[in-house]
C-alpha cells in the first residue's frame, strides 16, 4: 500500500479523489437500480403511468443522492481538516530520542524519567529507566 493510501486511512487524511469518485458510483448505481426495478415492476403489474418511475427516479432522486453525497463529503473533508493533528509526541517519546540522539547522559535521562513518573505526565512502565532506546 503506499504513502498516501496509509495516510488517507486515518483523522485528518487528506482527500483521495478515487474515494469520492466511488462513492458517486455506487449511489447512483444504487438509485439506478431502484429506479429501474421500481419502473419495469410498474410496467409487469400493468400499470399505464409506469415512465413517472424514470422521471422521478433519473429527475429528481438521483440528482438529490449524488447532491447528498458531495454535501456530505465537503462536510467531512472540512471537519478533519479542523481536526488536530495526531503529530504529537509525548513527553516519554521526545526523552527517549534526546538520549538516543546522545543529548543527555545516563544520569541525566534516569533524572527526567524520575521527574516524568513524579508529575505524573505520563505513565512510566517498569524498566523504563533501565531499558534505553
């Protein structure tokens, strides 16, 4: 799978045109189907005003389905776009890869572990002091 797929998988991923594409296919494809079976079930049972179905299924349906869709697709790109990034890292995270950069010395990084687990910012798992990055 690449890059971009991943990324349009999660909160805040960006628009795959592919996605908005389908899910126009699939309701006009599915107000097609209704639209039809509805009409030709009106012709089979004898009914004489049967080509209203087409008329309201193609005139009015389906253009307020797809109308739907795009609404509520702008709806939703617009929303994870206010959404907060999941960028962040945490406290423990940005400890581990200063000493693992060679920023802090082995005191030094038991001493912030000690302070971290103290505040209670985050919750420390036994052996984080011991099993370095």
């Amino acid at each position: 799978m690449t890059e971009s797929r991943a990324a349009g998988r999660g909160r805040g991923r960006p628009s795959l045109p592919g996605d908005r594409v389908s899910a126009g296919l699939v309701s006009s494809a599915a107000v097609t189907a209704v639209t039809l079976a509805t009409a030709f079930g009106l012709l089979a049972v004898g009914v004489d005003d049967f080509w209203i179905a087409f008329v309201v299924g193609f005139g009015v349906v389906l253009p307020g389905v797809l109308g739907g869709v795009s609404y509520w697709w702008a709806e939703t790109e617009r929303s994870d776009e206010a959404a907060p990034a999941d960028d962040a890292t945490t406290p423990l995270e940005t400890l581990r890869l200063r000493y693992a950069r060679g920023e802090l010395t082995d005191d030094e990084f038991d001493r912030q572990i000690e302070r971290l687990a103290d505040d209670d910012a985050v919750r420390v798992r036994p052996g984080d002091g011991e099993n370095r990055v």
